[in-house]
C-alpha cells in the first residue's frame, strides 16, 4: 500500500516536469503534438495523484497502522466519517489534498476549455503553470513530507485524533480551506500565460475572473466554516481571534475580493491592466504564504524559530513564483496601457479604485501586524506579541470605508455622476438608515459604534433594495409582466448585477453579525449547587448537577441544565488516548436575534448533587454570520450560473420551387 | 504632430489630470499608514519570561505584559467560590511568580508543568494579576515512534 502511494507520487513528479518541458517547448516552435502530449502527461498527473490520495484513504478506511501517518491520526475507535477526515488532518496528508483537489480543478479547467478560441493559445501556459505549483508539491510529498511512511511493525492500534477535532467542523472546514487556498494557482496561471503569451487583451480576463470567483467563494466559505467551528468548539464565547493561522487565510481572500471587482473595469473599459495582473499575482502569493504557515506551525508561537522541515522549500517555491511572476510583468509591461482614463473621482471607476486601495490597505495592516512579532524579535530582539485589538482598530474603519463604497460603488454610472443623478440615487437609501437608526435608538441601540455600523449597514440595504425594486418596476412598466415574474426575470437576465447584490446583501448580514456580537456581548461566571440559578439577560440558568457517560474511547461529562424551563447541556470531553487534554462542547440556545451561550468550565462532586462552574455568554446576532455564509454562497451561484444556450434543432423542409439544386 | 503629441501626454499616467486620483489614493495610503502605527504603539504587549519579567524589578509593576513559565507542580488552587484560581509560574532561572486569575475561561489543558501564558499587570506586592491565560497544548512530537504498548 505504502509503495504504491509512494511510486504514484514520484510518477507525478516527473510527469509534471514533463508535462511543463513538454508545454511550453511545443507552443513556441508551434508543435501541435508537442503541446497535446503535454496536455495528456497533465491528465495522467491528475490520474497520479488521484490514485495516491486514493490509496491513503484505504488505508484508513481499513486501519492499516503500518502507515506512520494512519497511525498517528487514527484509531479504532472513531467513527468511519472522523477516519477519512483523518486523511487531511496532519501535515503530509493535507498537502496531498491540496494537491489532489488542484490536480482535480485543472482537469476541470482543461476540460471546460477544450474547445477551439482565442483562449486556446493560453492553455500550455496554463498548464504549465499549474504542473509547476503540482510538481513542487508532488517534490514535497515524495521526497520530503511523505504521507507514505512506513513502520517497520504494523502497531495494532492508533493513536487517534487530537479531541478538538471530533466536531463536525473537522469533517468540512480544512477540506473548503485547503482548496480555497489551492484554487488561485487557476487564474493565476492563466495570468501568467497570458503575460508569457503576449495576449494581454481580453482572453484571459474573463476565464481569470470567472475562475477566480470559484477560489473566491470556495476560500470565503472556508473562512466563515473555521468562524463557525472556533465558535461551538473552543469555548471562548468568540469566532475569531485574529490568530496568524486565522489571518493568512484571510489576506488573500481580501486581495481576492479587490481582484473580482477590479477585473471588472479590465472588462468593460480596459483600464487597469497592470495592476490586475499584480493583484491576482499578489493573491496566488498569500495563498502559497498561507498554505505554509498553516500546515507547518511557523507563526503559532513567537518562539517557534524551528521550521519544518518543509519550511525552506516554500520559501524557495515562493521566491522563484515572485522572481519569475515579476520577471515576466516587467518584460510586456510597455504593452499593458491602459484604454480609457479616469474621468471623474464621482464614477464607478473610481469607486472600484477606492475599493481596491482599502482591501489592500486592510490585507498590508493584517499582514504586519501577524508578521510584526517575527520582524521585532529578528531585529530588535524585542519579544512582542500583537493581538486582537490591534487588528480590531486597524481592520474597523478600513472595513467601515469598504461597507460604504458597498452602497455607493454599484449606483455610480460609469465614466461620470451628474449631481441629479446622485440625488435621485442616494436620496431614499439614506433616509432609510436615518429612519432605521431611529428606530434602533427608540429599541435602545445607542452605543456610536454600533450606530455607525447598523447605519452604514441600513444604507447599503437601502441602495440594494432600491435596486430590485427600481428593476422590477421597469420590467414591468417595460413587459407587463406580474411583479413577481419581473423580478424574477431581471435577474435571470442580469444574473452578474443581481447576484452581487445578494452577495453584498450576505456581506452586510456578516458585518452586521460582527458589530452586534461585538459591541452588545454580555457574559457572567457563577458556580451553582444543584438547584441554583444564575440569570443573564432574559435566561435564568438552573443547576442540576452532572451527568458522567462512559463511551467507547471518550468519557463525557454533561453539565445538566435548565434554562427558562428547557434542557441544555454544556459538556467536557476526555478522550482515553489524551487524558491532558479535554475538549469542550458549547451548550448553544440560538434565537434568530442572539445565541445563549454557556460553557461547562469545571464541577466539584459527582451526579445530580455536584456544584457546576458556568461560563455564560449572550452573543446577538452571531447567527446572521453563519446565515451570510449561505447567502453567500446562493449569490454566487447566482452570478455563475451558466446563462441559457439557444438550443440547436434539426429541421428538415423542403426547398423552394427555382432554388438551386433542386430540379423537379 | 503636435497632436500626437498631446494625445500620448494625456495617456500617461503621471498626466495632470490623473493628479485627484494620486491625492485620492495618497490619503488612503496615509491613512491605513497612521492606522497601523497608531494600532502598534497602543496594542503591543511585551512578551516575557518569568526571569526577565523579576529582572525588572519595581519597573515592572502596573504595565500590561505577556508573561510565559511552567506551572510549578502542586500550586494550581481553585477558588473555594469557584470562580477564580490562584497557582505559580516559573523558568528554569527563577523565582516562582504567583498568579491569580478571575476570568471565566480556564483552559482545559492546565496542569503541572505545562506552558503556561499569562497576560496582566504584575502589582505593588508581587502578584501578577492576569486578565488571560493561555495554555500551551503539550504538542505530541509528530517524529515519536509508536511504544511498545502499541503493538499486541
């Protein structure tokens, strides 16, 4: 078994240098069939690699311990969905998801752009490219970190997985972050064709940016899932900590998020050529950055000077990418001007530029001060540590400024705003937060930072309802069409608009989920004896002592509760294989306005008469995060969703008397 | 000519009209530049040994820290109203330094001789009041080999 993984990634390895030699040679001297055999070794690459984390998944799926690997993340005991989770939970196994689900995306890109076009000339860069990043991963995993390890007497049992993960948050967060991270290798790749091709038109803007709005949602969804699970599992009362590990995962979606907008204005009016081709270079960077700061634990201590051993090939790779990306930049910059000016600072275009300074102005302040402890302790010997509030006052206003653009951006005309038509578009959205806001200081929201968040919030809303409501009138007035079927109409047919507006909408549900947990957060501690009350809020906590089960592996502890008359059970966890290292289960109430929070922080005594120790929080509005998530996710299907073919239909009539041809 | 001339003068970047947009974008760049330096002076906390942290002597007290030791064997105590726990940190170098702490969140993995990170003032007498606490995890050394237990 372990052979077999073993020999399937070293045959990568030399297929995907084949496949590059293969590519990029058959397209300068024109070789139709050098280029084919190099877009067959990338299928056999996918093939490769496919059979490998194939082979890895058996071998947990059958507990073959003799694999170092499996035994170090698996054990008997755990449940069959927990055991192929395994697979991606260590080092060596989530590099080779990584590179499995890249090799899977680039078939799927070499699939979808089989057809004869203007793109085609890009495809062996791309290729390329991507048998580039897959070979350097496939060099790691062969010869470095290998998932394939042998021991040299098969243990009869595992160790298991560390207790933190038994959650369902295991079973779908890393996969959706590891290939949120892998997925800008895609409209990279086709960037750098299209800088080694000298195609700098429009071919590769679009497949950039389509491609580059899957990596975008992908690595967004990955981002709320880890929010989502640091939240019921680690007991702080909290999401997001701003921890490194949380940071490189963000920073290239934010610089994600800067690209898809500004491949936009590329689109329609061939501005900012070059600075798009540094962004999505600068995304594809962050992601690399932050595959390898996860996966090897660099930036988790201060102290941790110690790389991996995986540390200096990254490093590497990452120098090569940023030598040989700006290499080709410099060399076909003289041919990437622009088409068209900036008219005005009241224009879309100059909304887009603004959204782009502040995504970038957030991504460099997230950035410096996750590597800022590093940089003072290398310099000056100065052991410093930087935290969430720094990133709080930095992140907040810029984020704010993003929000308000959020609103204004879409409603400006291309080119150049008239006042009347600023007028006529801003009027109602804000005296609609105005309006709003009143409303919310009468129900007793008064704190400034949340009056400015709620409101900038309102506004947005305000702008986007306008939006829908404005579009389905016309098509109305324009089709007679019902209200309904109107609208539903003008987003089919401006599927792109309509679903960044749902994707806006769902932004605005998450920041506004963040202003309400953060400013409106209530907790309190009590250590109660079976029958007494703590009250926090509208919820009166009763104490019922504990409840100890022993299960297979895990003995759980369940602090028995009451709240309001309902049952609610807070728990600890000690797994067997880790008796140092209890896992804490959240006991969550979630309202649509605010989850009721409690954590089992400690117990003296045994059964129904042992005292609890509660940690209880009250967190509004947490839910809306998790709801903007989905949202999120529907907006994009939404602007992605193929737009219908005219359907090709075989019709056979006959000619007409005296056409040609046809005699009788 | 000359207005070929003109016409590449204004499709240059750096032509004059193009002068509100470097504004534009200067004052964001100066902005997330204050932010940052504003953001770094106030929220930095100097991380500590316990060694380095008594090294200090009097200087100490009163300022926001980060202090790092190894929990001495047999000092974790728990408030008898369960709210709170008192125990003592140390490095190999030092005196052990005592510690209480009143917040809700204990971390699951406090034990003898772990890694422990502190973050609050050190006072007048002595005592590092902490506002949060940290535990390292005991990381299980990924390069360990399976025991003899293991195989049956």
């Amino acid at each position: 078994m372990a052979a077999l993984g073993q020999i399937c990634i070293v045959g990568a390895f030399a297929l995907a240098l084949y496949a590059i030699v293969s590519s990029v040679v058959g397209v300068r001297v024109r070789s139709g069939e050098l280029v084919a055999s190099g877009q067959n070794a990338a299928w056999a690459v996918t093939g490769l690699i496919t059979a490998a984390a194939v082979t890895l998944l058996v071998a947990f799926a059958v507990h073959d311990f003799s694999l170092r690997y499996v035994w170090d993340h698996s054990s008997r005991a755990m449940p069959m969905d927990l055991i192929l989770a395994a697979f991606y939970s260590g080092q060596q196994g989530s590099l080779l998801y990584w590179a499995w689900t890249l090799s899977i995306f680039s078939a799927v890109v070499l699939w979808q752009q089989r057809r004869p076009g203007p793109h085609r000339v890009l495809m062996p860069y791309v290729i390329a490219v991507v048998m580039a990043v897959l070979g350097f991963m496939a060099l790691l995993l062969g010869f470095v970190a290998s998932p394939f390890e042998a021991l040299p007497r098969p243990p009869a049992d595992g160790v298991g997985l560390n207790p933190l993960l038994y959650d369902e948050g295991m079973r779908i967060h890393p996969p959706m972050l590891l290939a949120g991270l892998m997925s800008w290798t895609i409209p990279f790749a086709f960037a750098i064709a299209a800088l080694a091709a000298g195609r700098l038109g429009n071919e590769w803007v679009a497949l950039s940016r389509r491609y580059g709005m899957v990596a975008w949602v992908i690595l967004g969804l990955g981002n709320v899932l880890g929010a989502w699970w640091a939240y019921h599992v680690l007991g702080w009362g909290g999401y997001w900590g701003w921890d490194p590990v949380e940071n490189v995962a963000l920073m290239p979606w934010l610089v994600g998020t800067a690209f898809i907008h500004s491949i936009q204005m590329q689109e329609r009016r061939g501005m900012l050529k070059a600075w798009n081709l540094i962004l999505i270079m600068v995304a594809f960077f962050l992601s690399i950055f932050g595959t390898f700061v996860v996966r090897s634990g660099i930036l988790a201590s201060v102290h941790a000077f110690a790389l991996s051993a995986i540390g200096p090939y990254f490093l590497t790779f990452l120098t090569l990418a940023i030598v040989g990306s700006l290499a080709l930049f410099f060399w076909r910059l003289p041919h990437l001007r622009s088409d068209n000016q900036l008219d005005s600072l009241l224009s879309r275009e100059a909304s887009f530029l603004i959204n782009n300074l502040l995504f970038l102005g957030v991504t460099f302040a997230i950035f410096w001060g996750t590597i800022y402890p590093l940089v003072a302790e290398a310099l000056a010997d100065q052991k410093v540590s930087v935290g969430p509030p720094y990133f709080k006052q930095v992140a907040g206003p810029l984020l704010g400024g993003v929000i308000l653009l959020m609103g204004i951006g879409p409603l400006m005309p291309w080119r150049r705003a008239s006042r009347d038509h600023l007028m006529n578009s801003f009027m109602l959205p804000v005296t609609g937060a105005v309006v709003g806001l009143a409303v919310l200081a009468v129900l007793g929201v008064r704190d400034p930072f949340a009056v400015l968040g709620f409101g900038l919030c309102l506004f947005v809303l305000g702008t986007v309802l306008q939006e829908f409501i404005r579009g389905a009138l016309a098509r109305h007035r324009a089709t007679g069409e019902n209200y309904v079927l109107a609208l539903g109409s003008l987003i089919r047919r401006n599927k792109r608009r309509y679903g960044g507006y749902i994707v806006h909408v769902a932004m605005l549900l998450i920041g506004a989920g963040a202003v309400g947990s953060q400013v409106y957060q209530q907790q309190t501690q009590a250590t109660l004896a079976p029958g007494q009350s703590v009250t926090l809020g509208a919820y009166t906590i009763t104490a019922h002592g504990i409840a100890n089960n022993q299960l297979p592996g895990v003995n759980v502890t369940d602090g028995v509760l009451s709240v309001n008359g309902q049952d609610l059970r807070p728990q600890k966890q000690v797994f067997d294989n880790f008796p140092q290292q209890p896992s804490t289960k959240v006991g969550l109430r979630s309202t649509p306005f605010e989850d009721l929070y409690v954590v089992l922080a400690g117990w003296d005594g045994d059964g129904p008469n042992a005292k609890v120790s509660l940690a209880v929080f009250i967190n509004p509005l947490v839910s809306w995060i998790w709801a903007g998530g989905v949202l999120l996710l529907l907006g994009t299907l939404v602007t992605m969703w193929p737009a219908a073919v005219p359907a090709r239909e075989r019709v056979t009539a006959p000619l007409p008397r005296g056409a040609v041809g046809v005699t009788s | 000519m000359a207005l070929a001339a003109q016409h590449d003068s204004t499709r240059s970047l750096f032509a004059s009209r193009n002068l509100k947009f470097f504004v534009a974008g200067g004052v964001i760049a100066l902005a997330v530049a204050y932010l940052v330096t504003m953001g770094l002076q106030g929220t930095t906390v100097y991380f500590l040994t316990v060694s380095e942290l008594q090294a200090k002597g009097p200087a100490a007290q009163n300022q926001l820290y980060r202090v790092s030791g190894n929990l001495v064997p047999g000092s974790l105590i728990k408030d008898s109203s369960g709210l709170g726990i008192h125990f003592q940190i140390a490095d190999t170098a030092s005196n052990p330094l005592p510690v209480v702490y009143r917040g809700g969140q204990v971390p699951d993995v406090m034990g003898d001789n772990i890694e422990i990170v502190a973050e609050g003032k050190l006072d007048t007498q002595g005592t590092f009041t902490a506002t949060n606490v940290l535990a390292k995890c005991p990381s299980r050394l990924e390069d360990a080999a399976p025991e003899e237990r293991d195989y049956q």
